[in-house]
C-alpha cells in the first residue's frame, strides 16, 4: 500500500470513528429513543466503531501474515471482557449494598461470615 491509499484509508477511518461518535451522542442528548432503545442504539454504535477501528487503524484485514499481530489481539479482548465483567460485577454488588440500610448491612455481613469460605 503506497502512502497516499495509507493516509486516504486513515482519514476514512477517522471520519467514520467520528461520526459514530457525534451520532451516538447526539442520540443521546436529544433524547431520540426511549432509555432501552436508546441502550441498543449506543451500543450498536460502538461495535460497528470497534470494527472500524480495527479496520482502519489497527489493519487487521484477515491477511495471512503476521499472525502474531491476530493472537495479540485475541489476546486483548480476553483482557477487556475480563475487566469490562469485573467492572459490571463490582458496580452491581455495590449497587446492592448500598441499597441496604446499617442494620440490614450487618446482619448480611454476619449472614455471609458464618459461611465461612
């Protein structure tokens, strides 16, 4: 690929990251859809930017070589699922505490320390 396709190919690639972003805001902020769809909508959003992304910027392109550059990659999804689900997981179990009053705070404490491990 000669240089003027490469720069071509990154300003495609920037101008369609950045349209996905203003869309999705925009979206947002002007309330197009109700909360759910709105959701959806967002997250559409995101995958079809994750695959330009990976398109235009990281030239993931299916080529046969080299494939370190697709277990590297693989690799950092696993990465990110994993501390995406962590995060999930952690602000569910502190949005339920934190719905609990003092007392039904403790007696759920001393529920779980007699459990044991």
């Amino acid at each position: 690929m000669n240089k003027h396709s490469e720069t071509t190919q990154l300003y495609i690639g920037f101008a369609g990251a950045a349209l996905l972003t203003i869309l999705a805001y925009v979206s947002v902020t002007l309330q197009w859809f109700s909360a759910w769809v709105t959701a959806a909508f967002v997250l559409a959003l995101a995958v079809v930017q994750f695959l330009v992304q990976v398109y235009y910027f990281l030239h993931l392109r299916g080529e046969e070589k080299p494939r370190w550059r697709n277990w590297t990659f693989i690799y950092a999804m696993i990465m990110m699922i994993i501390v995406v689900a962590g995060s999930l997981w952690v602000m569910y179990n502190l949005n339920y505490r934190m719905g609990m009053s003092g007392h039904e705070m403790e007696q759920e404490l001393l529920r779980q320390n007699k459990k044991g491990f």
